[in-house]
C-alpha cells in the first residue's frame, strides 16, 4: 500500500509533538513494506525555530539516524503540484496542523480519486477553538482520527465529519526504550514546553512546590518559558536545561529516578481519557511516573499500578518522597507500566488499528467512486481501542 502523510513537520519536534507519534507510524508502516511519502511545509514554524537551536542542525541529522525510514519532502504550498503527490495513493493522511487551503483540496482531489483519505486530529482546538476548526472542509474526507473519544464525539455532534474514528498515540518503542544510566543519577526529570499559560499554576503546584520542599535534585528541559518560568525553575532548585531534541529523551530519563506528567488545562479539565505522547513515552522508557490529575475514563491504563496520580501538590509531595525513599515502589511501577505500554500502547498496535479502520471503510469507498456526490455516512461512528 502506498500512503501519503501531510503533516507539519517530521524533521522538527520543537514545540511540536506530533511528530513523536508520527515518525513511529511511519517507521511502523515502512518496517510492514508499504510505501509511505511524507510532506511538510519547507518554512515549516517548529523547523525554523529547530534551526535557532545551537544544536539544531546537528539534530536533525541524528534525527535522520534515528528514523531512517522518515523522509519528508519539503514542499511550497503555492507550488506543490499536487496530483504528482497524490499519485498511486492508496491511503492519505492529512494532519490537523496543516494549511485549510491544502486541506479543501486534498479533499477536493478525493471526490474522483481512488485513495482514502483521513484527516488525523491530535490536539485540543476542538473545545479551546471550535471556530478553527469548523473552518476546515471535510466534506469529502472518509474521516477522522481522533486521539481520543472525546474529540471524535466532537467531530460527530457537531456535523464536523461523518465518520470519526478513535486513535489514541502511543509509544514508539524503536527509541523509545530503557537505556542503560552512564551516569550520576539525579531525583527528578521534567520534560515538557511552558506551555501557553495553559499550566502556569499546575506546574507551581505539582511540581516546582513540591521539589523544592523535599529539597529534589533535577532538570526541566523545554522551550518557550519566559524569564519568570526560569526564575520558577531555579528557585525550586532545578537545572533548565532548555530545548531537548525529542529522539534523546529516553537518555534524559535514564538519569532520573522518576518523571511527573502535568497535562495542560483543557486535557485535565475538558478532555477527559486523552494523556498525550509524554505518559507513553515515559512508562516506554521505564521510569517511574507520577501524574497530576487527569481522568483515564477510556481505561487505558491502570493508575496505581502504572503510575501514581496525585491529586493535589501535598500528594504530589508524598510520592516522590515515597518514590526517592523505597526505590522498589518505583521498580514495581516502571516494570507495570512498560509491560501495558509493550501489550498494548505501541505504534505497531496503532498502526495495526489503522488498517482496521482502512480496511472498514472499503465498501463505502467503492460506493463513493460510483457515486463521487454521495455522502459517506456512519451516525455512530466507530471507536478503535
């Protein structure tokens, strides 16, 4: 099967984690022998900014090292001929964080065309910017990956699409694995972007409170704070370490004896069972983990037994002092969440889950191609766990 990806950017993740899953379902599709081309934008916004990195350019040859298989072309979207791209495609995916203009067109290209064609939604603007998203035409789409059931009832209530599907990220064990320490090991990790004011106060509360009351060694890496974020950090008593090419995670986490996860507002508080890429990754590189608060209502996990969740900064305080004090509560952890990450949380089950959802859509498919005015419908949609 050939597939082709229209995404944001696979050569950067500054601020930018779609690509983390992405680049694992590419390398998953290509390790099953299909073809896959991916395209971004040529001055795409999180590459332009990776090229500000000192490192940056380093990083994007290793990078290229890390993913082989990822090999995205650059195009300009006043100049990309578009049916050369679209060419013996047999599956089309278009990410939520591409030009609406490409998108209208894509979808235009599906009503002759023989390829499926899904648009794939990881972030949270369908409840925080509803009217951005509405904008997008979708008319001519099969349908929609949400990563998460809440989006995709979003996608349905709202008229947005007519078949939605949910596909939840996951972790690419490829890079994604435990590595040996190499050396001194500190009390804490915390990898992850300021993050729009949208955490200000659960960052103060969940983890720069609590580390700097038990006195924790550790290193905060990510982009975008602002001067009163770096202060917040070093008055915690943390080393900023700033900007960290995603693929060197697992390194970061191997000189830690645990992480904490602090998802954004809208994901706590209006997105209900969604954990983003970074609770994958972490419980793929087998260290222990303790959450703020989030809801797993879709039971993807099994929180107690996988991480620890911690209800409030007191809490929060209680367990890393616990995880520092009695290493073998964190061993029990770390070996608990990897085994469920390893059974079912892989991009080789997720890809495995998009060719179910590819294979479903088939007869419809045929029918639209008889029929290119007729409309797909699914009044229910179907969820892919």
């Amino acid at each position: 099967m050939k597939v082709t990806l229209f995404c944001h950017s696979l050569r950067s993740c500054w601020n930018h984690g779609n690509a983390h899953f992405l680049r694992g379902v590419v390398s998953e599709l290509c390790s099953r022998g299909h073809q896959v081309d991916v395209y971004e934008p040529e001055d795409a916004w999180s590459y332009q900014n990776l090229l500000r990195e000192p490192e940056g350019r380093a990083a994007l040859a290793q990078v290229a090292r890390a993913y082989p298989e990822v090999r995205p072309i650059p195009y300009r979207l006043e100049t990309l001929d578009l049916d050369r791209a679209l060419d013996g495609a047999d599956l089309v995916l278009v990410h939520e964080w591409n030009d609406r203009e490409l998108v209208r067109r894509i979808g235009d290209r599906r009503r002759t065309g023989s390829f499926r064609l899904l648009f794939h939604d990881t972030h949270h603007r369908a409840v925080t910017a509803p009217e951005q998203m509405a904008a997008y035409d979708l008319s001519h789409y099969d349908g929609v990956l949400a990563f998460g059931e809440a989006i995709r009832r979003i996608y349905l209530e709202r008229g947005w699409a007519q078949r939605a599907f949910t596909w939840h990220e996951a972790a690419d064990i490829r890079v994604f694995r435990a590595v040996p320490t190499g050396g001194e090991v500190e009390d804490l990790v915390w990898i992850g972007n300021w993050g729009d004011e949208e955490r200000t106060r659960e960052l103060h509360e969940f983890l720069f409170d609590p580390t700097k009351a038990l006195g924790l060694t550790g290193t905060v890496h990510g982009v975008r704070y602002p001067r009163e974020g770096v202060e917040a950090v070093a008055r915690a008593g943390l080393r900023f370490s700033g900007w960290l090419p995603n693929h060197r995670v697992p390194q970061a986490f191997a000189r830690a004896r645990f992480t904490v996860h602090v998802p954004r507002r809208p994901y706590a508080e209006a997105l209900p069972g969604i954990p983003t890429i970074r609770v994958f990754e972490a419980l793929s590189c087998a260290i222990p983990l303790v959450c703020a608060p989030w809801e797993d209502c879709e039971r993807l996990f099994t929180p107690g037994e996988d991480f620890l969740v911690a209800r409030n900064g007191e809490q929060m305080a209680r367990h890393l002092r616990m995880l520092k004090h009695e290493p073998e509560v964190g061993a029990a952890l770390a070996s608990h969440g990897l085994a469920t990450i390893l059974s079912r949380h892989t991009c080789r089950h997720r890809v495995a889950e998009l060719l179910t959802i590819v294979q479903s859509l088939e007869p419809s498919t045929r029918a639209a191609q008889r029929s290119p005015a007729r409309s797909l419908t699914s009044p229910e949609g179907a969820a892919i766990e």
